[in-house]
C-alpha cells in the first residue's frame, strides 16, 4: 500500500492545519507489531508496570496545556470538556496500576491432591497470563480516554500487553504527541519504546487486525468499520477476540405516571443529555418512548424550549457533519414524523439540535420506519408517543442490543409501586447498563462499571469502562502436578507475591 501524508484538519474550518506522520506501510504495520512483541518481557513485572503507568498519568498532568490546545484545535470539543477528559485518562491509568499492585485480577485458584473426591483431583493450580499484543483502535469522540492513552491502551497494558494503537483520523496531531509522552514514561522504566506502537490509515488498521502476532484487539466506532475488522479477526487462520463497540441507539422510557409528576423537570434533562457535546457521545439517548396524552404533551414543550435555547455546535469532522445533516432530512421526510425543532445544518460547519416526533405505533409494525430505530450520530432524538403500555413493549421488542437502556419512574414506581420493576426486566434483556430517573450520558469510571451491551453495542460481554476491563486481555492456565520449583512465584504455596487467591477453597486475602 502506498503511503500518504496524514494531516492535522480544523473541524471549524475544514481547512488542513499541518501534516503530522504519513500512512503506515504495511511494512511499518509489521515493525511496530513485532517490536512491541519484543517488549512484552519488560512488562513481565507487576511493579514495573505498575509505576509506569502512575508516570504516564504524570507526564500527560505535566503537559496538560500543550496537549489540551492540540486536541481542540483538531476536535473543537473545547478546553474545558477535553481538560475534564484529560483527568479521566489519567485516573484511569492510576486506578489500573491499583489494580496490577492489587494482584487480585489474576485469579490465581490453588488446588491440592484429594484422592477421596469423585473424580479424584490432582495438584492443580491456575491464574491469568497476558495474552500479547493488542490492537487498539481509536475513537474519534474521545480523543484522550478512547484513544492512544485510553481505557483499552491502560487495561492492556496493566494486563501485561504491548499494545499498537491506529490512530484515528480526526486527531493525529495530539495521538502522536500522547504517544511520544508514553514512551518518555516508559524509558523511565527501562520498557522499550516498542511497547506502544502507533500506526496511521486506514489499510494499516486492517493490517493491524490480521498480523500472526497481534493477539487480540480493541475497538471503539462505527458498526461498519466495526464488523469489517471484527470479520476479519475472526476470518484469520488463528482467529483472536476482538472487543468492539459499534453503535447504540440508548432507549429511554417514560411512565405515564413519571411525566404526570415531573414532565417539565424529565424534558429538560433530556436535552441536555442530547445536545452534551453537541450529541457526540456513543450513550447518547436516541429513541424515546414517551405517553402520548397531556403530561406528554408538557414533556414535549418543556424539550422543545430547553433544545431551542441550545447553540448550534460543531461536529468532530466534516464527513460526521454531512452524515448527520443528511440522516435527520431523510428520517424527518418519513409519513407521519414531525419536527418540533429541526435539527441539521446551523452553518456552513456547524449543526443545530433538534428532535423529532413519531407515533409509536407506526415503529412497532412498520418497517418502513426501521431507519428511527438506527443510531444518528449528532444532537437529535426520537421521540415516539405511545398510545398504551402494550404499544411501547411492542417497540422495545424491536430493538437491538444497547450499551444503555434508561427508565423514567414516578416516585410510587420507583418504590415498588406500578411497573417499574417490570419494566426494569424487560430494559435488561437489551442493555449492558440500565439507568434509572437519570440519563446515560457521562459513563463514571468505577469497578462496578459496565460499558458494553448485546450486539451491535459491543461485540463481547466485556466492558471497555471500569477494572474489570482488564479480563479482555487476559486467558486462564492451569498448571497441573508441577513440582514447586516449577511453578511460577503468583502459583506457589507460600505466595512470596502476597497475592489474593483461593487456596483449597479459602479465600486469601
């Protein structure tokens, strides 16, 4: 493949800032690759990986400014939204080094012989090992938490893997500046440079995906570019995971009895979860079933004054501008579909917020309408105003699989009274994180998180958000009758690690 320059564009502009790298050859796919197999005895000691990743978190604090001014100029999210995500990246790779000095991700589960069980059990003993080099793929909407120092770059590397991230093409300016700080961390620590690879274009990406050395992969974008790569992961010779997160649409319902109670409160906090960065974040509420009678009708204009007030904002990218300009004409050109504020074009490169309006029935049964049960990525909803509970469950029935499925409740449901706790179990069956009387943007990194849904949303049970992300690149062996000298130190009877494991049954901690 032949190379070409990579430039810095100014999504407020359209115009090409400066040229930062060139395309990746597929030789340069294969060199970054293999040198960051070369570097996996360097992570092999949970303390060295550990400190290095608490000195990544330093040395990108440390160049905040810098950075935070190259990622607006080539994102327009602005200073204050990319300051405030800069800090999560950070936290982020904090609380991984946490988790590798915790040693508890491991799992390690010792075994003694017991030749009185049916059938007997032999010495056994098990834990986790890296599984190697990762493929990472960056999102354009989080040019530092879902890119090159992001939550899969940090979960891998506290596993142990090198990683290779491909760049994305909105901001390449700042993931080569983010690259160059890790390595500056990871010199610090004696780790090779090759430890983070970064590769530009499209054919590299694809390349990434089916090297014999790349052992599985991350993914965080469209549902095209997303199942392409994950077919061709599992297309290879030596098929490997691949955790991608493709598209959502974050179904909202709201009770009769909770617009009754709050509607002008519910339409307001709609809004802004649809118009927060300019409707640019993967759990962004896309449909919502909402009553079609008065409380509704309230709900509606208290949405309609709070959009209105809304500025016209700009997208990552002027391909995402036209996309989304385009999609909300052709929904908003169905039968029956209204638009109490209409959404697309607010400038030569900006957008204006808007939503739309359907009857519900017309989604539950008929097809022609399958295009508002799609993601549109940009500030825009659906609402579609159900006539009776039987009507809105028809909906749901269609719906694919979410990272989020929210719930608005009265307060008598929200105590146990009415629907609600039904309406939870049948929210559950479509999304990884079910919110209830709140909205599902702003995804807290915390243990208990889970980011990730049935497909489309993600192409694994896993979650890219929160500790346990970690699992995704990670395999279980199990050592059996090994003499202690032989064992690793994580497996041996007198944990000289200190570890946290389950030792014929007991907990340790």
């Amino acid at each position: 493949m032949a190379a070409a320059p990579v430039w810095s564009v100014d999504p407020r502009t359209g115009k090409q800032r400066e040229q930062v790298a060139v395309e990746a050859t597929a030789q340069e796919v294969d060199e970054a690759v293999r040198a960051a197999h070369a570097a996996r005895g360097a992570l092999a000691d949970r303390t060295v990986r550990a400190a290095f990743l608490r000195t990544a978190a330093d040395q990108l604090e440390d160049a905040k400014e810098p950075l935070v001014e190259a990622a607006d100029a080539e994102t327009a999210l602005g200073p204050v939204r990319l300051t405030g995500e800069l800090a999560r990246t950070c936290y982020q790779l904090r609380a991984f080094a946490d988790i590798v000095d915790e040693g508890e991700f491991l799992g390690v589960v010792i075994n003694h012989p017991d030749a009185t069980a049916t059938p007997p059990i032999p010495d056994l003993r098990r834990y986790k090992v890296p599984l190697g080099v990762v493929a990472v793929y960056s999102a354009s909407n989080f040019p530092f938490a879902f890119s090159v120092a992001g939550g899969d770059t940090a979960s891998a590397l506290a596993a142990g893997c090198p990683v290779v991230v491909k760049a994305h093409p909105d901001h390449p300016g700042l993931s080569e500046l983010v690259a160059s700080v890790l390595r500056r961390a990871a010199a610090l620590h004696g780790i090779p440079d090759g430890v983070l690879g970064l590769v530009h274009g499209f054919e590299a990406g694809v390349e990434l995906v089916k090297h014999p050395l790349v052992s599985a992969a991350g993914f965080t974008g469209s549902v095209r570019g997303g199942r392409a790569l994950f077919d061709a992961a599992a297309a290879r010779p030596a098929p490997i995971p691949f955790h991608g997160e493709l598209g959502s649409l974050n179904p909202v319902v709201i009770t009769e009895a909770a617009a009754a109670e709050r509607a002008e409160a519910i339409g307001t906090g709609l809004a802004g979860s649809v118009t927060l960065g300019v409707g640019q974040f993967c759990v962004k509420p896309g449909l919502v079933l909402a009553p079609a009678g008065a409380a509704g009708d309230r709900l509606l204009k208290s949405l309609t004054d709070a959009v209105s007030d809304t500025d016209a904002g700009v997208l990552l990218d002027h391909r995402m501008r036209d996309n989304f300009v385009a999609g909300v004409a052709e929904r908003a050109g169905l039968p029956d579909v209204d638009a109490p504020v209409t959404p697309g074009a607010g400038g030569e490169h900006t957008v204006s917020p808007g939503f739309l309006t359907v009857p519900a029935g017309r989604l539950a049964t008929e097809s022609e309408y399958d295009l508002l049960l799609e993601e549109c990525f940009g500030p825009v909803t659906v609402v579609a105003r159900y006539a009776d509970e039987a009507e809105a469950n028809a909906v749901l029935a269609r719906l694919p699989g979410n990272l989020t499925a929210t719930v608005h409740l009265s307060a008598e449901e929200e105590a146990g009274g009415g629907r609600g706790a039904e309406i939870l179990a049948e929210l559950t069956p479509l999304a990884g994180r079910v919110v209830v009387n709140a909205w599902p943007t702003g995804v807290a990194v915390a243990p208990a998180q889970q980011h990730g849904g049935p497909y489309p949303a993600t192409t694994s049970t896993s979650t890219s958000v929160g500790g346990t992300a970690i699992e995704r690149w990670l395999r279980p062996v199990a050592y059996q009758n090994a003499a202690e000298g032989l064992l690793p130190a994580e497996l041996r009877d007198g944990n000289p690690l200190g570890l946290p494991r389950r030792y014929d049954g007991r907990l340790e901690r």
